[in-house]
C-alpha cells in the first residue's frame, strides 16, 4: 500500500511535461505541478505546522485547491476540506472541533480568522506569492505512514449533525485503486472535476488521475451548460457528477446539443438517480457509458458500482448500484448484526481497507458505525443471488404508513417518469391515522402543467396504491441541495413534523 507521497511522486517523474491540471486559463505541466506541491511543503514546514496538524480549506474547485488537497496529506498533515455552502456558525464548528490552525480560503474568512493562527487568502493572489517565495523541499516518505490521518472530511449533515470522517492514506490510496478497476483511467484521459472538491465525490478522482498521469480539467462550480461547453472545448473523456448535476446537464444537452464525442464515461454517485434521467441520458450522450457508483464519506467514498448501467436498462438490475469494488465486502444485517440472505432487506454493512478510522472526537458515534471491522452505513438494501446491491433507502428516510414499509427512491421514480416532472423528492409527513403518510415536492418542467391528482394517479398506476404519494406540493423553485448537491429532504421535512415530537432527522 502506498501513502499519498508515493503515489504523486511517481506521475511527476513518468510524466514531467504532460498536461496535469487546467482550470480556466491557467494550466500547469506535471513538472510545475510537483514544483508547486514542494513549495507548499517549504511554506508549512516554514509556519511550523506539526505533523498530524489540521489544515483547513474553504473554497471553489481550483488547481490552488487540488494542491493543497494533495500537498498537505503529502507533507504529513490533516486536511480539513470546508463546505463552502455552510453558514459561519457551521464553519466554525468544523474548524473548532478539528483543531485547524490555519485556514486556505478564496473569500473574506469573517469571523473565522479569529479561530485559527494563520489565513491564506486564494482570491487575492496571497497564496501564490507564499509559494513564490517559499523554498521547495521534497517529502519525505519515511516520514508519512499508511496508516496517517490524511483528511478529517465533514459529513453534509443531511440526516443530522455533521461528524469528522477520519481517513487516512491507506484509505484514501485504496479507493484510488477500487476506483483504477471499476473506472479505468490512462495518461490520455481529460476528466473533468465538476461535483465540489471538499465532498467525496468532488475528490475522488484526484489521486486516481494522478496515478497514472491523466489531465484533470476543474470546474469552480457546477452549470450545466459551462460544464458541456468544457466537455465540448477540453475534450473531456470522463467525469463525475451527482444525480441532480447529471438531470441538468441531459436536460441541457437535449436543449442545446454540443459535441460530446470524446465523452465516454459519465459516472454519479451520491443519491439514488431516477431511471428516466438515465434513459434521456442515453439520448442525450449516445454511445457514452453510464456508471453507478454507490458511496459515502466513511469508505473513501466509493462501495460498488454497476459498471455497465446502460446495457441493464429494462432488466431487474437497471435501479442495482452494482457489484462490490474490488477489495470491498458488503454483507447485508438486521438490527442484530445477523447476516442476512440473498433477497432480504436490512443495513448496508461494508469491510475492505478504505474505511474510515472513525470519527474525530466521537467515541460513541464511532462505536455505532464500526463494529467488528463492519462499517454500518445506516442505509436500507438488499442483495441479489450475484451480490448486485439494491438501495433501498437512508434508514432514516424510510417511510413506515399504516406498518408498511414505504422506500422514498421507489416513489420517486415512479413520479419522474411523468413527462411533466422536473425535479422530485419524497418523505413522510404526519398522519393521525396512518403514523406517517407518503408527500412529495415536485418541480415542474419550463412549460409543463399537471395537478396532483393526476401525478397521483401516475404513481398509482406504477406502484402500489400504499405507495402512492397522499399529497404532493409543487415548488417554483429548485429542490433545495446540500454542497454536494444532495436534496435537503430535512429542509421540506422540517414543517411538517415542527409541533411533533418526532424521530425522524
């Protein structure tokens, strides 16, 4: 297994004067790239920063973010990737409870300057004139364990508090490799970085690229025409988006076409994604391969992937999010921990060497979610005869109604195959005769018009009656998303359950 020092080190010498990084109209060979990532080193190293000291970033995607990123695990520290969605009480809860001395940022840090030793402003050129004037010094390897923290990475807190995730090198080196085999990559791929860098999905390309010398082209931030004009200009090969970033840009491409000809591996992760948007994908990106891949923040991110998701369309395994990655177990438990049969729902369970530590300064949480060397993930599924992983739903997203078990992600598939439906999401809502009962938030494409009698109807005639949504309100604006571009179901929850005294989160 390898640290991060190891595996940046070999891409800067096998490939000195290949295109690395492109953001915008900067552009950096692998030589500048492994120049700059010394000076860092210098500069930190010239702040005496501990080893094992955090170090905090706040900040769009940018080729300054990919070095620290890279730089700081590199030179034995913590990196502490920041929400740059998060309000200042949230930001500065992270910073505290990680211990981060200085903060990287691109924007005016407010009150959080007060919380660290040292800011280093992107935005205003400060951070480039540090390297200009710091000395390189090259990492020491003896120096930088596998089993080293590399990154505290906070959770976006869509069902609940926000939590540490503590990674280290031989996680995050592991993920690079499951990755490596479930979406190849060579020297001549151009993947596009589009979700954002401080979430799993943003990142996890950056190591993996690296690897073997592949160009990495980086978004600041999503929009689904900028990010097809990319595609189109940079000749893009891969990328990796959530399910709403890819509903966008299909919708985006079907609208305004660009050529997407170099385009061949379009991967999401993140959330569920409704079967439709992988249908109008195929229109949209024809001969382009889609590919599921199943995550989270505790596992490096990535579990499994369902590598050939078009070829499955029409068949049961079309909504699988495929089979383990290699290296990764999944077994399926009930609340007990007995291991369950082919077919049968309970958690997600997950062992393989890119789970976490833990979590930062949270014995108790950390007990719960790893048990035995099992990382208990929380979310609902099963498994086929061939160990092909259906998600059911988050644990704490599933709907019970009148003592049936009702799975968000169903209903809402069913509502996005209504030809007037844009965007859905589904939760529960309470209910004096059922305990909970089936809403859902719907927006409405340009020009579209359908009332909720009609779409419960659809939803009837697609799934059982129980099922069906009990009501359902229409939003003129998007569906309200988390950094990394999940729906904030708790954010349209809230109300409804304000005057219960409710479990749900």
């Amino acid at each position: 297994m390898q640290t991060f020092v190891h595996s940046i080190r070999r891409a800067t010498a096998i490939a000195p004067d290949h295109e690395a990084l492109v953001c915008g109209d900067q552009r950096l060979t692998y030589r500048d790239f492994g120049s700059r990532l010394r000076r860092l080193n210098g500069y930190l190293r010239g702040l005496g920063v501990e080893p094992g000291g955090r170090v905090a970033v706040l900040s769009f995607n940018s080729i300054p973010f990919t070095e620290l990123y890279c730089g700081i695990s590199m030179g034995g520290w913590v990196q502490v990737p920041l929400n740059f969605r998060w309000a200042e009480p949230e930001l500065a809860y992270a910073l505290q409870d990680s211990g981060a001395r200085v903060l990287f940022c691109d924007r005016d840090p407010g009150g959080l300057a007060d919380l660290v030793d040292r800011v280093v402003r992107i935005d205003l050129g400060e951070y480039d004139a540090v390297l200009d004037g710091a000395d390189e010094i090259d990492f020491d390897d003896r120096a930088v364990h596998e089993d080293d923290l590399a990154g505290l990475f906070y959770t976006g807190g869509t069902t609940g508090v926000s939590k540490g995730v503590m990674l280290t090198h031989r996680n995050l080196v592991a993920n690079a490799w499951n990755m490596q085999v479930t979406q190849p990559m060579t020297g001549a791929d151009r993947y596009l970085i589009v979700a954002p860098m401080f979430h799993a999905a943003g990142s996890v390309s950056v190591l993996q690229s690296i690897f073997v010398g592949a160009t990495q082209v980086i978004l600041p931030a999503f929009d689904a025409g900028t990010m097809l004009d990319l595609i189109e200009t940079e000749r893009i090969t891969q990328t990796l988006g959530v399910p709403t970033m890819v509903a966008a840009t299909v919708e985006e491409q079907l609208a305004r076409p660009r050529d997407v000809s170099t385009f061949q591996v379009y991967a999401h992760g993140g959330s569920p994604i409704a079967m439709e948007v992988v249908r109008r994908g195929v229109e949209a990106f024809p001969g382009t391969q889609f590919l599921h891949l199943y995550g989270a923040t505790e596992t490096s991110p990535i579990i499994s992937g369902l590598v050939d998701e078009v070829a499955l369309l029409g068949t049961d395994r079309e909504k699988s999010a495929g089979q383990p990655v290699i290296g990764c177990e999944i077994v399926i438990r009930d609340p007990s921990g007995r291991a369950l049969p082919a077919g049968q729902p309970g958690e997600v369970t997950i062992r393989g060497a890119n789970v976490m530590a833990g979590y930062w300064n949270k014995p108790e949480q950390t007990e719960a979610a790893l048990r035995d060397g099992w990382y208990w993930s929380g979310d609902v599924g099963r498994l086929d005869d061939e160990g092909y992983l259906f998600l059911l739903d988050r644990s704490k997203d599933m709907i019970i109604s009148g003592g049936e078990n009702i799975y968000c992600t169903e209903v809402e598939d069913a509502l996005y195959t209504h030809p007037a439906v844009l965007e859905a999401t589904v939760f529960g809502i309470p209910s004096e005769r059922w305990g909970e009962a089936v809403h859902a938030v719907v927006v409405l494409r340009p020009g579209a018009a359908v009332d909720e009698v009609a779409l419960i109807d659809h939803c009837r005639s697609l799934i059982a009656g129980y099922k069906a949504p009990r009501s359902v309100a229409f939003s003129a604006e998007p569906l309200p998303k988390s950094g990394p571009g999940k729906v904030l179901k708790r954010e349209l929850r809230a109300p409804h359950w304000a005057d219960r005294d409710s479990s749900i989160g």
